[in-house]
C-alpha cells in the first residue's frame, strides 16, 4: 500500500469512529447523551443484575427514565416498562452528566486533522464541532434553551408567508425537508431539533384544505397571544397548535394527525428494513440513525392525537378506530425506537453487555466463539436474534457469524460456503466500505476461513484463502489496473 493511500485508510476509519460517536450524540441532542454515559459509571447499575429488569432514576431536570435489561442489550425509555413488576423495578440516584462525550470529539476531532488536513476540511468537521458546542454554552441549559436552531438552518429557504398559492407552499416545504434531514445526516442539528420540524412539514402536506389556511393560522395567533402585530419568520412547528384550532373538526383533527403519524412511521421502517441489506457498517447504522428520528415523529404524532381533547369527542367510525390503532402504533414505534437507540449505542461501546460492536472485528469474533463454545445449539438463534431481534447487525454479517459458527460447531464445508458466497458479494463493495472507513471484515474472514482450514486438513483451500487475506489481494480489487 503506498503511503498516501495508508494516510487515507486511517482518515477514513477515523471519521467512521466519529460518525458513530456523532450519531449517538446527535439522534436526540448531546446533553441527553452525555446523561445515558453517565449512568454507565453509576456504581448502582453496574452492579445491577441483569435479572432486576429495569433501573429507574431521575434526571437532573426531575424526568423519570428507565434503564431496561432486555436480550443482553440495556436501553433507557422515559415510558414505565409495563411488563415488567413493581419488585423488578431497582430506583437508583441519577449521576451527574459532565462533558465526557464533548472532550472525546474534540479530541477525535483533532487526531482526524492531524492525519489528514483535506479529510477534516472535506468531512466539514469544523462547522460539526462549531454546532455542537452550542449545547454545552449557557444558553443551552434546560431553562434557557431555545426550542430548536431549524429557522436560522432554513433561512435562505425564503420566507413562505410570502407565498401565496399552495404549489409555492408545496415547493418550499420539499426544499425544507430536504435541507433539514441533510442538516441532520451531517450532524449540524440534532433529532430534538428536527423532530417537531419535520413532523409539522409533513403534516402540512396532508393538510385537507388549501396551505395558505395554515399560514393564515399563524397569522391570527401571534397578534392575539403578543398583543401586538408579529412579523413571523416561520409556521409554528407544533401540530397541537393547528388540531387544537377551533376550524378543525374533531374527527378531521384525528384523520389528518394519523396520517402524517402513519407516513413517519412507514419511512421509518422502509429505512430500518433497507439498512438490514446494506453491505457496509456505515450505511447500516446510517439507515438506522434516519429510522430512529422518523420513528421518533410518529411517536410524536401518535401522542398528540392520544392526548387530544378533541380525541374524546370523535364520532365517525373511521377517526375511532384510528385512536384505537394510535395505541397499538404507539408500542410499537416506542419498541422499535429503543431498539435502533441501543443498535447505535453498542456501535460505539456504551452500555452493552452481552452484544458485540460491529466497528471491531475481533470483538464480533470472540462474540461468536464464545457463543459456541456455550451452546453450539444456541449460537444460532443468538445470532440471529442479534440481526433480527435486535437490530444490531445488517444481514451480511449476520451471515458471516452464522457461517463461522458453522465451522466452529463441527459443520466445516458448509460454514466455509456460507463464508464464502458473502466473501464475494463483500468484494463488490470494496471501495465504498474503504471510502467509509469500514472495519475490515474481507480480510478478516478470509483469514479465519483460511485457519479453519488448515485446522481441518484442507492445505490447499488453507492457502488460497491465506493469499485472499493479504492487504495487496484487496487492494488490486480497488484498483484493478
């Protein structure tokens, strides 16, 4: 490998390790981050035995959380673990969040520049870091807080009480959109930020009658609730605000709230379901970090409607049953939101306990050898239950283990074939999992597969796997000429 091509290999995996430690800070803001890391140093939950079920505690600003045990995975809810008894539920005292996560950045920051100057300007980092750092000054603290930093991030958007049909409106919406969730995949605003922006805007596209009634909305509101003329830079961004209105029928208020609930949460499981057939870590947990925060919507959504008073007052068939699979759809998406919360949180090493970080080959290694060497029978359906159940893996990984479990459990051909069949599809994506700082599972299994071998007998199939794991064999699959 030459030199430059080295320098870049580690630029790149060292952006991959902040873009994890990003997307655990950024997904709902980085004070909340910095309080799930603390509780890893609680003594209390250290100590705690998996079995308790769930630790509740209470945040600095008073909020009640819980801390749950489930499949090997711990993840904090702010929702009462109704399946699990009073006697199983441990009340701790809350630590202290400090700036852990903030100096580890920075840090991780700093090392990424003084390996590559172009890979820092080219990742933008600086603006990342200059973002970020607003959560930590004082205006952020939990009284003083703005509610979000969208208008400034959406303000060359132009300004839509200027519009005045719906297809100037519609236009500007897209453009919103788009420029908010690539604010968010870039780390500039985190998902507390996007969360109601996002839910509103696509709760205006199914808005029953002409967009400018929203506006106009608005409008009459500020002035009234001022007691002034306002000259508003941006619709209001709460969906309460507008199915609360007076205008809106009871049943028109659940219909069109379900709705936008109903699209938030199907975007977000076409993303869940995409990134389990990505075949690079970085997509996978890219997928996942966008499927969180539409999740996150509809559970904003479906709470809104849940807590209506209007809700109460429906009458049509249609409205009432939706209520009725708002709160199905609402344990639903609150499960799939801890899920992904704790598939991101054990990609960057916090609060795992008997799951592996993906970002580190040997550890997934070791993950499986010891499965096997507990229960041969059961490593399977752990392995899978990690891909399945917990969303900690995409599916070519998951065929790997499976496939090295195979080997390990006595089933050598076979688990060498399944090893294999995804070796070559890996070999596709060669250079974009490079590009992305991917952790290095090509040469790593052909490595493993190559030991099973020669353990097995097989010589020959031995060295031509030992030749596949050298650095040059992937190297000329990067640039064949």
């Amino acid at each position: 490998m030459k030199p430059m091509e080295n320098v870049l290999t580690y630029a790149f995996a060292k952006r991959a390790a902040i873009s994890r430690l990003l997307r655990y800070m950024m997904f709902e803001n980085p004070l909340e981050g910095e309080q799930y890391a603390a509780e890893v140093d609680n003594s209390e939950l250290k100590n705690a035995n998996v079995e308790d079920g769930a630790v509740e505690f209470h945040n600095p600003d008073g909020r009640i959380e819980y801390i749950v045990y489930s499949h090997g995975t711990r993840y904090t809810t702010d929702v009462r673990p109704t399946h699990i008894p009073d006697d199983k539920i441990r009340r701790v005292t809350s630590q202290v969040a400090t700036d852990r996560l903030w100096r580890r950045l920075q840090a991780e920051c700093q090392a990424l520049k003084s390996i590559s100057v172009q890979a820092y300007t080219k990742f933008d980092l600086e603006k990342v870091i200059a973002s970020i750092e607003y959560f930590y000054s004082r205006p952020s603290s939990p009284e003083e807080r703005p509610p979000a930093r969208y208008i400034e991030a959406l303000s060359h958007l132009g300004q839509p009480f200027t519009l005045a049909d719906d297809g100037a409106i519609r236009t500007w919406i897209d453009k919103c959109r788009n420029h908010l969730l690539k604010q968010y995949a870039s780390y500039v605003l985190a998902g507390d930020e996007v969360k109601h922006v996002l839910t509103t805007l696509t709760f205006f596209e199914y808005c029953p009658f002409p967009l400018t009634s929203l506006l106009e909305m608005n409008r009459e509101f500020l002035p009234d609730y001022m007691g002034k003329p306002i000259v508003m830079s941006f619709p209001l961004v709460d969906i309460r605000f507008y199915l609360e209105h007076p205008a809106i029928r009871p049943d028109l208020a659940v219909v069109w709230a379900t709705s936008t609930a109903r699209t938030l949460q199907k975007n977000a499981e076409q993303l869940r379901d995409e990134a389990k057939l990505k075949y690079t870590i970085e997509q996978f947990h890219s997928n996942l970090y966008f499927a969180l925060l539409h999740y996150r919507c509809a559970l904003y959504a479906y709470r809104v409607v849940l807590s209506l008073a209007k809700a109460g007052l429906a009458q049509g068939e249609r409205a009432m049953q939706r209520i009725k699979e708002a709160r199905t759809e609402v344990a639903l998406c609150e499960e799939h939101r801890v899920v992904i919360m704790a598939s991101l949180t054990a990609a960057l090493g916090i609060g795992r306990l008997f799951v592996p970080s993906i970002a580190n080959v040997e550890e997934v290694h070791n993950w499986v050898e010891k499965l096997v060497a507990l229960s041969p029978a059961n490593a399977e359906f752990a392995i899978r239950e990690a891909y399945d159940a917990e969303l900690i893996m995409p599916r070519f990984l998951r065929d790997i283990c499976l496939g090295f479990a195979s080997s390990l459990g006595g089933k050598t051909k076979q688990g060498l074939a399944k090893m294999l069949g995804l070796m070559q599809d890996l070999e596709k994506h060669i250079t974009e999992a490079m590009f992305l700082g991917d952790p290095n599972y090509l040469s790593t299994t052909y490595g493993l597969m190559s030991q099973i071998c020669l353990k097995n007998g097989m010589k020959e199939e031995s060295l031509k796997y030992s030749r596949r794991a050298e650095p040059s064999y992937y190297q000329k699959l990067v640039n064949p000429a």
